[in-house]
C-alpha cells in the first residue's frame, strides 16, 4: 500500500511539474494535530470513511489509494460466498467494501487493537453497515488459544502493528509499545460465529500469515477451506515464522492466481 501512494505521488509531481521527487514512505506524524480525523468519501470503493490523518494507511484512502487488485479478485471471485472472513481487519474497508455491495454475503471481521476496532465500527455506522450479517470478533487470530503480545507502530503506521515483527526499527523508541491482546486459532473464531457454507478470507496480520493459517489447516476439515484467499506476504517474515504462506497455500490445494506488490491471491482448486 505504502508503494502504491508513494509512486502515485511520484506520478501525479511528474506530470504537473516536469520532474521527478523523492519522498519518504513513513509520513510524521503530528501527535498535536488539533483534529487529526475526518469523515472522507473514498470514492474509488464509493465508502465513507473516518480517517486519522495522522496515520499511512488513512492518507493513503484520503487519495483514494485502496488495495484495487486485491478489490477487483474479489469482485470477480466471491459473488457465491456466504461468507466473507477478513483477518485483520483494520478500520474495516474490506469489511464495508464487502458488506456494501455483496448483500448475500456475511462478514467476520477479526481485529485485535481497540484503536482500530473503534474506527471499523464507526466506518460500519457512516455507510449504514450494521446489522446481523456482520460479526466482530475482537481480539486475534493464532495458531492457539493465549494471550500475545502486540508490538505496536506509534510512528505513523498502526496499520503496520505486529505480534512478530519488531516496531522499534520504525518507532525509533528503546521499547516497543506493548498491548496485551486475546487470540484464537481462526478455526474456533468461525465456528463460535457459524461460518457455514462457501467462504472467502483476506488475511494481512503483518507477518503472522503463516502460523495462522498452518493451524488452521492442520486442524480445519476440507469443507472450511475458503475457495478463494487474499494473503499478504512479505518475504523477510519467512525466517521469523517458519515459513512462507504462499508455500503453505499451494501444498494445501490452492492455485496463486496474481499477484501485486504485497498481496498474493489464491483459488481452491477442489471447486
């Protein structure tokens, strides 16, 4: 995502001025900011958000700067679901994207921090979301049942939080800023909801893809595989987590269909 605006950026200078820049990906963030959120109409997903301005990813959506790829395999690929699983979901877009223009389809949206809870659930109220086909499940999903340590990005980024990766490379503070935080292996998280029948999954917990869903399935019958997955990857969380998750997609049935520059996209080949 950070990618996408920077070279948007990028373009949009090139084209008014004639010339090229170089800008840093992580904004500063002003902390005394007199009113850091604002409602923005994100017109490429026609949602209305409630964004803190003080954050990467919520400037990115001011733009109107979403993950398009990842949008258009799921418009194309999940119109027969019953389901639709986002493992971390943020401020909730893929959430509302879903919900709004999939009336057929449910939504369990997974997400631990509070921080991001509370804007999911104010994006839900500005778009007219709520109702008894979403579900929020507030806390994390894991390979077991604990409690995990969430090391948090206080640098611009809380997008960018992680129960794996280190903030400190990105806060620049001694300690990282800790939350304590309820997880559960994704397989009990959709049966206490009654995820039934054909389901879909985005899954983008900054580096702990893999864990997650190695459990899930070792532990999962066929018939909860979701036929189509949106899976962040990033490559330098391999040696962190003991493997790759589009490694551990393709042994476990799945064709990667596309790609973009973080996100991998699989089918189920057992349709």
């Amino acid at each position: 995502m950070k990618r996408k605006l920077y070279n948007f950026i990028k373009f949009l200078f090139a084209r008014i001025f004639g010339t090229s820049i170089s800008i840093s990906l992580r904004p500063i963030p002003n902390p005394n900011m007199k009113d850091p959120y604002k409602i923005t109409y994100v017109q490429s997903v026609d949602l209305e958000m409630y964004l803190d301005m003080r954050q990467a990813l919520d400037q990115s959506y001011s733009l109107g700067v979403v993950d398009e790829s990842a949008l258009n395999f799921l418009n194309k690929n999940i119109g027969s679901s019953n389901w639709f699983i986002d493992v971390g979901a943020n401020q909730g877009l893929y959430s509302c994207y879903i919900l709004k223009n999939f009336p057929a389809i449910n939504v369990l949206s997974i997400e631990p921090d509070p921080y991001n809870i509370e804007k999911l659930k104010r994006n839900l109220d500005l778009n007219k979301l709520k109702s008894s086909r979403v579900h929020i499940f507030e806390g994390g999903a894991s390979s077991c049942k604990e409690i995990r340590e969430l090391m948090l990005n206080i640098a611009g980024n809380r997008a960018g939080s992680s129960i794996v990766i280190d903030q400190r490379k990105w806060t620049k503070q001694k300690e990282n800023t800790i939350l304590q935080i309820p997880c559960q292996p994704l397989l009990d998280i959709m049966m206490q909801v009654g995820v039934a029948g054909k389901c879909a999954l985005k899954i983008d917990i900054e580096g702990a893809e893999f864990p997650v869903l190695e459990a899930f399935f070792e532990n999962s019958p066929e018939h909860f595989y979701p036929f189509a997955i949106v899976a962040e990857a990033v490559g330098n969380t391999i040696s962190l987590v003991g493997g790759s998750v589009v490694e551990l997609l393709i042994r476990n049935g799945y064709s990667l269909v596309d790609h973009d520059d973080l996100n991998y996209f699989f089918l189920l080949k057992k349709l």
